[in-house]
C-alpha cells in the first residue's frame, strides 16, 4: 500500500461518515461544518464538543449539521479523516521534494511533517493520527496507524531495498504511535511546541528506528 493508495481510501471513508451524496454547494456546506468543528475541537476539546456548537460556530442550523452528518461522532470522524488525508499528502508532498537517501530520513520527514501539522493545522492536537473511536470489532489491519505502517513499509520496499516484514512494519507503527503520543505532549500545553519535547521525540523516534536498521543488517 503506498500512501497515495491510502490517500484514495481515507477519502472513501471521508464519503462514508456523511448522510447525503455531494454535490458542489454540499461540499462547500460540508467543508465549512468541519472547519467549525476544527475550531470548536481546538478550544473546547473533542469530549466536550456537540453538533450545536458546530452549527453555531458554522452560522448554520443545527437541522444542516444534521443533514450532513448523523451525529457528533460523524462529525468528529470526518474531521480526523481530513486531518489524516492532509498530513498524508504533505508526507508525500515532501518525500519527493526532499529526497531522502535512507528509509530512516523518509521517516523523520513524516516526522517533521507531523510536528508542522500541529503548528499549522487547527484541531490537530486534539483530534491526533490515531483512531477517534475504537469499536471491538475493528480489524487490527484496519487501524489508521497500522495502515500509515503498512504504506511507509511498502515504499521502503520499493524504495529503499528493505524487506517489508512484519517486523519493519510493528516497528514503523510503534514510530507513528510514539510521534503521535509525543507530539501531542509538546504541544498540548504550548501552541508552537515545546522544543524540548521535540527535540527529545525526535531523538527517540530516530534511536528506535536505527536500532531496527542495525538488526536487519547484522
């Protein structure tokens, strides 16, 4: 799975939380209703946010919201969803500009992509890469985090020369699990990041991986 691959899924699912097929008109509605649950997210926090403050916050009725999107969950799904196909895209975006020469660089650019999102990107803090709701039933191939592994291992194939085992891809998971956790620590209490946590983060997601690398090739 390549992370345009993954791209094309998190945009059917984006489809799949609303109630109504989209038209043009809709989907501006659409974009709107969950850049107000953005902003609601990033000030109240996602337990705390309803379906009207995000009809508030959007100037619509909360009867809109409604339409669009069953419930609240919904509403904070297609936000997470956007939040994922954002990050993902500029991942990509700036793999191919920078060119990294190892599978270690191409990781600590999803790295460096991250720490920017949360600078840049309203209620990505609190929404994060990781699922926003867990149900039992959840297939462990089909949790996000696994699915970023999954993608990263498979350019790292491609790209890299590295197998993709199942090995490289629990540990390229446990990197975005730990970036994720990490980063939200940085900034959870400060706006621009606490560059101490940062740095720390990047250090430990670096050592992690370098570990893995040295392994392989022994």
């Amino acid at each position: 799975m390549s992370l345009s691959k993954l791209i094309d899924e998190t945009l059917l699912e984006m489809v799949n939380v609303r109630n109504e097929p989209v038209q043009v008109r809709s989907s501006t509605r659409i974009s709107a209703l969950v850049d107000a649950a953005a902003e609601v997210v990033e000030e109240v926090g996602v337990e705390r946010m309803t379906t009207a403050m995000v009809a508030e916050r959007a100037g619509a009725s909360i009867g809109t919201v409604y339409r669009y999107f069953p419930d609240r969950i919904a509403v904070l799904s297609a936000l997470s969803l956007r939040s994922m196909d954002r990050f993902l895209r500029q991942t990509r975006e700036n793999i191919l500009r920078d060119k990294p020469e190892s599978w270690i660089d191409m990781m600590l650019i999803s790295f460096e992509t991250a720490v920017e999102m949360h600078r840049t990107e309203v209620g990505f803090t609190s929404i994060r890469l990781g699922d926003l709701v867990s149900y039992p039933e959840v297939e462990p191939t089909s949790i996000r985090s696994a699915r970023i592994a999954s993608a990263f291992a498979a350019i790292i194939d491609q790209d890299f020369g590295v197998e993709s085992t199942p090995d490289l891809t629990l540990h390229l998971e446990m990197s975005v699990n730990m970036t994720d956790a990490l980063l939200v620590r940085a900034f959870v209490s400060d706006k621009a990041g606490d560059t101490r946590i940062i740095d720390e983060a990047r250090s430990i997601i670096s050592s992690y991986l370098a570990s893995f690398d040295q392994g392989a090739k022994k």
